[in-house]
C-alpha cells in the first residue's frame, strides 16, 4: 500500500508538470568565491633635498696684466636668468634751468664801500677712489613682480686722467622674441680731485623697432652745457654730472645720512636732483646678504625717479639700481648678480 501510495502521488506531481507547466527549481549551491589576489610592492623613499651651500665671502687676489674680465678681485656666482626694458629717468625740458635769478636789493640800502667776486663752491673732498678698471652684471626686472626680462652691463675704464663709463641694458630669453628693446648710455670726462668730471654724455634707445637719441656736452671752461635733443645752451653748475657718472660719483665721496642736491643731466634736459642719503641696511642679492646704503631721489609729483644702494664690501659699487614711473609706481630694476673689478 506504500509502495502504491508513492507512485499515484508521483503520476500526480507528473500530470502538474504536463498540464499546468509548474516550475520546480532544485536547490542550487552557493558559487564558490574567486580568489583574491595581492601584490606587494617596495615603496621607494622621496629623493634627499641637500640644503643650499651657503655663498662664500667675495675672495681677493693679487692684481696681473690680464684683462679684467678674467682677472676678478670678487669671485660671485652667476645666476641662471633670463630678462620691456628698464628705461631711467628721461624728462624732456625746457632750456636753462640752472640760470640763478639776481638777488633783489632794497632801495634804501647803502651801496657797498668795496665790491668782491663771490667765494666759489669747495670741491667736495673724496673718502675713496673708484678701481681702475670693472664690470658690474645686473638681472633687469619688470615692474614689482620680480619677473626677469633681461640683464644690465655697466663697465668703466679710468686711464690718462680720463674716464669712460658704460651701461648697456637689454632684454634677453622669451621676452626678446617678443619685444627687442636697448637702452645705452655712455659718459666720457676727466677724473679730477673733485671725482668724475663729465664732459660727454649720450643716450641711445631702441623701443619697438624706434631709435630715440640724445645728448650733452659739457663745457666747463664756458661753464654751459649744450644739450643736443633739442639743441640749446643750459648754464652749467660747478658740480654737474650725467645719468650714469653721478652713481659712481655719490660712491667716492663721504656718505652721511641727509639731504643732498645735485644737477644731472640725461640728455634730454640738466634739472637739479634732490637726493636722500640712508642709513646703513641688509639688502638680499643674488650674491648673498650685502651691506649697503640706500639713495633716494626726492619724488616731484608727474616726475619720474630713481633709487639706488651701494654696496660697503664692494667699494660702495651700486648693487640695485630701482626705476619710478611718473605716477610714483616701480617701473623696474636692476640687481646685482656679478662683480669684477682690478686690483689697482
């Protein structure tokens, strides 16, 4: 009876599956997992960083009859640089800008028993002498941003009681493939007691594919300056220098904190400057951490100006040299990056 029992119940389940398409699903087993696989690899340590040498001292050595560009008293780094164009000061003015006016006499006032030609200016006593022969390698930046756009060269030559200086800016690298620009000037005098006495002064700049030229002669048995840009006679003062002798005059004589004038010319124009001489400070340089004295010029509003720092370890040589626009803003500037000077 089991036996029957157990076959009608599985005609049954048959007929279900045949008649009405019921699903029956068997238990499935779980599908085993994959396997994991893990790879270890060595970590590499991030590369050593080396601190930066520290410049050594500027290292002195006896003089020799080579040229000055292989013979440096002051061993400095180059840097690797690249570098518009810093432009100094050139304002166009008006002709005799040094004639004094003649002092007005009272009407009651007595004429004088004995009349006497008035005292002359004392020459300003020298504190030291500027080396017979150097060059001075500057980076040229743009602006406030310190972005590089070419290098300076100013170079001197003292001989037969004469003098010539030099100062050469352009732009190099990238910034040359898209704007060219040349600034040169040249000053050619007599070294006297006095210092550097300019006798020729030229300017040439070359901006976007223009010249502008300009020029001052200066005549000191006449006592005028004849500007050429445009051409007129100017009185000249007794103390009078250029654009770029009166950098390497200030660095000859005694620097005290105080207010100086002095008359310069550009070759544009002769104007009196009004300079401010600091107190000693740190400047930072590419060739290490300088001592040096700031001079400022005293800024006229619609004027543009100048300022520069003389180096003590280096014969108070200028080591940055900084440009104003007339609005009073940084135009640019110049900064040491190399000195070679002779030994005498």
């Amino acid at each position: 009876m089991r036996k029957l029992a157990y076959f009608v119940a599985a005609s049954l389940l048959a007929h279900l599956v045949g008649i009405y398409g019921v699903r029956l699903e068997l238990p499935r087993r779980a599908a085993e997992p994959l396997p994991l696989e893990v790879q270890l690899q060595a970590t590499v340590p991030p590369p050593r960083v080396l601190p930066r040498p520290r410049p050594r001292p500027p290292a002195m050595h006896q003089p020799s009859t080579a040229a000055v560009a292989t013979e440096p008293i002051f061993a400095v780094p180059t840097p690797v640089a690249a570098e518009p164009m810093l432009e100094a000061p050139a304002q166009v003015a008006a002709a005799a800008v040094f004639e004094p006016a003649e002092p007005e006499t009272p009407a009651l006032a007595p004429p004088p028993l004995e009349t006497s030609e008035p005292e002359p200016k004392p020459a300003p006593l020298l504190a030291r002498r500027l080396p017979r022969q150097g060059e001075i390698t500057y980076e040229l930046y743009l602006g406030n941003d310190k972005f590089s756009v070419g290098r300076t060269l100013q170079t001197w030559e003292l001989g037969d009681g004469g003098y010539r200086l030099s100062s050469v800016s352009e732009t190099t690298g990238l910034v040359a493939l898209f704007t060219r620009q040349r600034l040169a000037y040249e000053s050619r005098g007599q070294l006297t007691a006095s210092g550097l006495r300019p006798e020729h002064f030229t300017t040439h700049r070359v901006r976007s594919g223009r010249s502008e030229n300009a020029a001052a002669d200066l005549d000191w048995n006449a006592m005028t300056a004849m500007i050429v840009n445009p051409q007129r006679d100017v009185a000249l003062p007794a103390d009078a220098q250029d654009l770029v002798s009166f950098i390497y005059q200030l660095g000859l004589l005694p620097l005290a904190p105080g207010r100086i004038e002095l008359p310069i010319t550009n070759g544009w124009k002769l104007e009196r400057y009004e300079l401010e001489i600091g107190g000693e400070e740190e400047l930072q340089t590419p060739i290490g951490a300088l001592r040096a004295v700031p001079i400022k010029q005293v800024r006229r509003p619609g004027q543009e100006s100048i300022e520069l720092w003389l180096a003590a370890e280096y014969q108070w040589l200028p080591v940055r040299i900084r440009f104003f626009d007339r609005e009073g803003e940084p135009s640019g500037e110049q900064l040491v990056s190399e000195i070679r000077v002779s030994a005498d």
